[in-house]
C-alpha cells in the first residue's frame, strides 16, 4: 500500500515530512500503517462559501454538476492543503434518485430530504430503481471523482461516498416512523436495513468503479438519537458484511456521542471511524485501540466557525497527542467557516511533527509547500 | 413532605428511584405521584413504558368510572410524560422511547381532548413551534411539542424550514401568546434573529414571548438576537415556556 518514496521512512522508521503523497498517507493510515506525518483528512464535505467563490462554483449547482462538484473538491488539497479530496457535500444524492423529494436550497445552505413526506412504509417498498445508477444526481459524483482522478492523479486520496442503510432509512421511511419501526418491529427494520444495504453496496461499487480510493459510509445511529445497544443489535453485523462486499477502506461516519458503541464500531473490521468533537480523543482511542483508525475530531460549531486557528491548533494537538491517526473537522463543515482555521489544521500537523523530530524542516518552511 | 414509600404504584415507585437523581426533581416528582389515584398512576406506568393501547384503554376505564378529564391528564398522562422528559435528558431512553411515550400520550389525548374543549377549559397557552427557514431538523422541535403538549400547552406546529411571515400569520391566526424556534445549523442560527426583527417590523414582537433552542443555539446568542429566553433541552424548555406565560410550579 505504501509506495515507494517512502523506503527511507521504511528502513529507517524515521517520519520525513513531504516524503509520502498524501494518498499514500491517508490510504497506509487507513490500513493502518505507518506514515511519515498524520495525515489531514475530510471524510465529509470541506466545502464553504469562501472556496465556492474562489473556483467558481457554488451551492446548488456544484452539488449537480460534476464539474463544479470537482472544482469545488479539489480545493481541500490545492487550498486547504488536505491530503484528501471529497466531492460528496451532500448526504442526498441516492435518496435523490430513489424518489425523495428534495430541497437544493441556494449558495449558502445545505440540500435536504423533505423527510415529512416519506416514499417508502415497509420492506415490500424498498426497490433500488433499475435506472438508479444512471440519475443525474448519482451520475455527477461518478464523473466528479473521474475528473479528481484525471486532474490530481495520485496525489491525493478520493474519498467518495455512499449512504449506509440507516441513514437512507430516515430519508425514505421518514426518521419518526422509522424509528417508531425499530422499537415496533425490530424484525421487519432488520429486513428493511437489509435490502438497504443494496443501494449502499451499488453506489460505493459505481464510485470504485470511477477511481474512488476510500468511501464515507454515513450512518447517523448516534447518541443523540438512539443507545448504543441499538448499534449492536441493528449495525453492527450489517457494517461487518459491508466490509466484506465493498473492497476499498470504508471509513464509517456517525456525528454526535458515540463513545458507548465505539467498542462495537471497532468489532466490525471497518477501516476508519469518523468521529465527533462530543467524544474525548484520549478516552476513544483507549477504547479502540488499533482495531479502527479514528478520524477527527476537530469541532465544527464553536471550533472551526466560531474561534480562530489558535484554538484549531489546540485541538488538532490533542488529537496527535492521544495518537488519533487522521486528523481532520468532525463532520461536514458550516459553510461560513474561514478558510483561514482549516488552512490551520495540516501547519498545526506539521508543526506538531517537527517538534518531535529536529530533522524535519520548521514549520515555517512546512507552510510554504 | 411525601416519601418515595407513598408511591401507590410499584413500577413509577422503581423508575423515580432508578432515574430520577436531582434532588428537586426527585421531590416533585414524589410529591406529585404520592398525591394521584393509583389508577391514575397505571395510566402513567403505561406512558412511561410507551404502552399505547394501554394508555388508550386505561383514560377510557378512568373516564367511565367518573374520574374528571383534568384529573386524568394531569395525574395521568401528563405525569407520566413528566418522567419521560428527565429520562430523556440524562440518556436513560432515546428518541425511539420518547416517541413511543408521545404516541402512548397521544392515545390517551385522543379521549380528553373534546371533553377539555367542550367544558371551554383552556391550555396553559397556545405556543406556536417551528425550525427556522433553511432548516430541517426536527427531531429535537418535536421532543420539545411532546413534552409541551404533555405539560398542558396547547401547540401549533408549524414544522420545518418555517419562514418569518409563517411564524407571524399562525401567530395572529391562533392568537398564541408564545412563540418557539429551533435551529440545527449554524448555517440558519441567524434565521432566528431574522425572525425576531420581521416580528418588530411587523409591529407584533410584544405581543408574544419567544423563546429559541437547538444545539448550536447559546444563552448569550438567544440574547443577543433579542430572543426572550433560551430552553437547552426539552425539559427546560417546558419549564421556560411556564415561566414566560407567568405559570409556575
Ligand atoms: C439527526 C441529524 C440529522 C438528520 C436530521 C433528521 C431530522 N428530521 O431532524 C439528517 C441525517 C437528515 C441530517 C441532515 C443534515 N445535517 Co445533521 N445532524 C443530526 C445530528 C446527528 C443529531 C441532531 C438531533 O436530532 N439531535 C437530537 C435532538 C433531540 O437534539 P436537539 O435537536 O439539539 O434538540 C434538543 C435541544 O437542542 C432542545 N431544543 C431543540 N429545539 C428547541 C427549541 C426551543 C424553543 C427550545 C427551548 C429548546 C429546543 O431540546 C431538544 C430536546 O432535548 C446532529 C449532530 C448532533 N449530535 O447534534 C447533526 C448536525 C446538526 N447536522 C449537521 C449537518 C452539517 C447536516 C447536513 C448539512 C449534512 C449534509 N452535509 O447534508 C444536513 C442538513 C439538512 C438541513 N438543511 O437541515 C451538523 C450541523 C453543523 C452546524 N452546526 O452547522 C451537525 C451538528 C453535525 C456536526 N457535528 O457537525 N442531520
Ligand atoms: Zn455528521
């Protein structure tokens, strides 16, 4: 997995910044190899108004559009400095062609499902259109991590996309009933999830396909809303069969506290876990250890909006400092954030680095890459 | 002052003891349930463990032996919800619990409600509910009905991805005197503000209290954006809409 710039690191064990690519870093730290510094990572979208602006491409076309959508991506590594690109801003384009009424919003906002009007009641209704692969909404994301391909080559990781059953259970039974249907009948949820789980399965293979190196697998059982008991009995084995039909690193995406199922997240052989600011590092990384690599866990609200690179800095330090092994925000980003406080989070990766090891350039140098 | 012993009910007797650890809730709370028939207190047990056809049968049996509609709601159904709220909050239950005791409620609802309007006694207040333009969260916003419905409130629910002109027109369409917002993102927070300003623009901000919640949501920006109180979780926010409708207790 690692290439072959790296055999110095490889033989001497000794981190040389700039030595691996960062598709080389972030694909070993997925595997969980070893790399020559951390790397910086989005598993989800990194996109704001700022960037949008600079390349040109704004909320909702570069949502629809695969050119715009890997413009727009792009800038996580040519500004941002990221070692992974992630063209994915939203988390509705399948529920999109499976029939969801949505709501592309404009420049400044996000899309969403309009989940008060759900398509689908039971498990007889779940059907994957027989042209899904080939609506617009799936088709542009296939053509934006074509482009990435083309244009940044192997640089940097491509990091896709695609729904895990639960989340896409929200969007098409409604969240109230689809959660009333859990408590109701685990059963039939079980069988529903199941079926689900095709859709997922065909969309992470159509962006391999398309030159996706990793997937965000995306599926909100979080803390806020339901015990971690109910991970166990609803997710777990379904992620551990995902791991086993999808053959690229899936790094699962769950916001909000999820500390008491991190143990079972760590059980299902998944490559990363994207975790939220909610959560201590040191405390997560105790629980689990190197059976998952955790990526995080940088506040989004207060840190990222609303204080400056200082307080990122902090953050991303306690990360390394309790050996979190991809650093990066906690979820997709609010779209006003400055580019200033992500541009923060690689130089305070870098720096971190160098005090650690004196052969390493300062971080001044590191700045101007 | 009552202990939890006097608890005529067995399994609400376990749940406060279990669940309920702040000392003032505690005390209410046993003050309350000591107080209430003990068929009364089956209804509650069946709210609290989400029993929806119990809660239905047990309002109707209440109701036909003679028990008053008021009395069954609120030593009832909303006494049960009362504990829900504080399990909730400390992560005892989760959402699919919650919304299993509101539909529990809702079935119970379904017999008091046009006895309530048809004797002509009136909701606590009308609040009108809402998430701001933009946004479409609403799990949190429905918590918050659930348990306001189940205090006494009587609640318009506007949804999600509510303009300032829909707050305004339910407003004066209900006549509410309490208005609440939600909002999930950062991206739509200062909907909240705009919200407020269009109420002042349209010369009926004092004629309601409006109060803002919602995680991103702080004390300090409820302030700032001239909101009149901040809720931060369910429980809190019936308690705030009591205290700015000028109930107490
Ligand atoms: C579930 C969820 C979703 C669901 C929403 C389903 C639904 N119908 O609501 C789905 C998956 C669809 C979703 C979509 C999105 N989400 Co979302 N979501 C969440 C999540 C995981 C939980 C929110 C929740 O329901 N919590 C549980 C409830 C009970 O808590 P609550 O809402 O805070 O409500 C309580 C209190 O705040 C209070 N309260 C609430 N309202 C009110 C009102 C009043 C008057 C009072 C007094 C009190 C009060 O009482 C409630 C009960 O105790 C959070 C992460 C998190 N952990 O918070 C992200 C989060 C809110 N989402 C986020 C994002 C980015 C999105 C998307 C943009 C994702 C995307 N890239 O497309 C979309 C946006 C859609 C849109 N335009 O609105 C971000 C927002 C970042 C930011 N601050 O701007 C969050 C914070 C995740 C993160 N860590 O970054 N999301
Ligand atoms: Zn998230």
């Amino acid at each position: 997995m690692v290439g072959e710039h790296s055999k110095e690191f490889q033989e001497t064990g000794r981190p040389v910044v700039g030595e691996m690519t960062g598709r080389e870093r972030v694909m070993a730290a997925l595997a969980g190899q070893a790399v020559d510094r951390t790397p910086v990572c989005n598993p989800t979208s990194v996109a704001t108004v700022e960037l949008m602006d600079l390349v040109d491409a704004h909320f909702p076309d570069a949502n629809r559009d695969g050119e715009k959508m890997a413009r727009l991506a792009a800038t996580s590594y040519t500004e941002l400095g990221f070692d992974s690109v992630m063209p994915v801003f939203t988390i509705i384009q399948e529920s999109s062609a499976l029939g969801c009424e949505i709501q592309w919003e404009g420049k400044d906002n996000w899309p969403t499902v309009r989940m008060s009007k759900p398509i689908w009641k039971s498990a007889d209704d779940v059907k994957m259109p027989s042209d899904f692969l080939k609506h617009p909404d799936i088709t542009c994301v296939l053509d934006a991590i074509r482009r990435l391909r083309q244009e940044l080559g192997d640089e940097v990781a491509i990091i896709g996309k695609t729904m895990g059953p639960w989340t896409l259970g929200y969007h098409v039974f409604g969240v109230e009933p689809f959660l009333l249907m859990s408590l109701d009948d685990p059963g039939h949820t079980k069988l529903c999830l199941d079926r689900m789980k095709e859709i997922t399965v065909a969309f992470g293979q159509a962006q391999i396909d398309a030159g996706a190196d990793a997937l965000t697998l995306p599926d909100h059982a979080t803390g806020d809303l339901v015990s971690g008991e109910y991970y166990r009995e609803f997710l777990r084995d379904l992620h551990t069969e995902l791991v086993d039909e999808i053959p690229i690193p899936l790094i699962l995406h769950i916001c909000g506290r999820t500390v008491d199922r991190m143990d079972y997240i760590a059980q299902t052989g998944l490559a990363a876990f994207h975790y939220d600011s909610k959560n201590d590092p040191a405390e997560s990384m105790e629980i689990v250890t190197d059976r998952i690599a955790l990526v995080g866990n940088i506040n989004n609200p207060q840190t990222l909006y609303a204080n400056g690179p200082e307080q990122v800095a902090e953050e991303v330090v306690r990360n390394l400092d309790a050996g979190v092994p991809l650093v990066g925000p906690e979820c997709a980003i609010p779209l006003q954030t400055a580019i200033e406080n992500l541009k923060e989070i690689p130089l305070a990766v870098a720096r971190w680095h160098a005090d650690r090891d004196s052969s390493l350039p300062a971080a001044s140098e590191v700045q101007d890459r | 002052m009552a202990e939890l012993a006097d608890i005529p009910n067995e399994f609400i007797k376990n749940e406060v003891d279990e669940f309920v650890e702040r000392e003032d809730e505690r005390a209410e709370l046993i003050e309350l349930y000591s107080q209430s028939a003990p068929h009364l207190l089956e209804i509650g047990a069946a709210i609290i463990s989400g029993r929806n056809e119990d809660a239905d049968r047990l309002t109707v049996e209440a109701l036909e032996r003679g028990t008053g509609a008021l009395e069954v709601m609120d030593d009832g159904l909303i006494a049960g919800m009362a504990l829900v709220g504080i399990k909730f909050r400390e992560n005892f239950i989760f959402v699919p619990e919650v919304l299993a005791c509101a539909r529990a409620m809702k079935a119970g609802m379904v017999h008091i409600e046009p006895i309530l309007s048809a004797s002509g006694i009136e909701p606590l207040a009308k609040v009108i509910m809402g998430t701001v333009k933009g946004d479409l969260h609403d799990i949190g916003k429905n918590l918050c009905i659930m348990l306001l419905r189940g205090a006494g409130f009587e609640v318009i629910d506007l949804g999600v991805d509510t303009s300032a002109d829909e707050f305004i027109d339910a407003v004066e369409e209900h006549d509410a005197t309490l208005v609440g917002m939600s909002a999930l993102l950062t991206t739509t927070m200062p909907n909240m503000g705009r919200t407020i300003d269009a109420f002042i623009d349209a010369d009926v901000r004092d004629d309601v209290k409006i109060m803002v919640g919602g995680a991103p949501v702080t004390p300090e920006f409820a302030d700032e954006m001239g909101a009149d109180a901040y809720g931060d979780n369910a429980v809190e926010c019936v308690e705030v809409a009591k205290r700015l409708v000028g109930v107490t207790g």
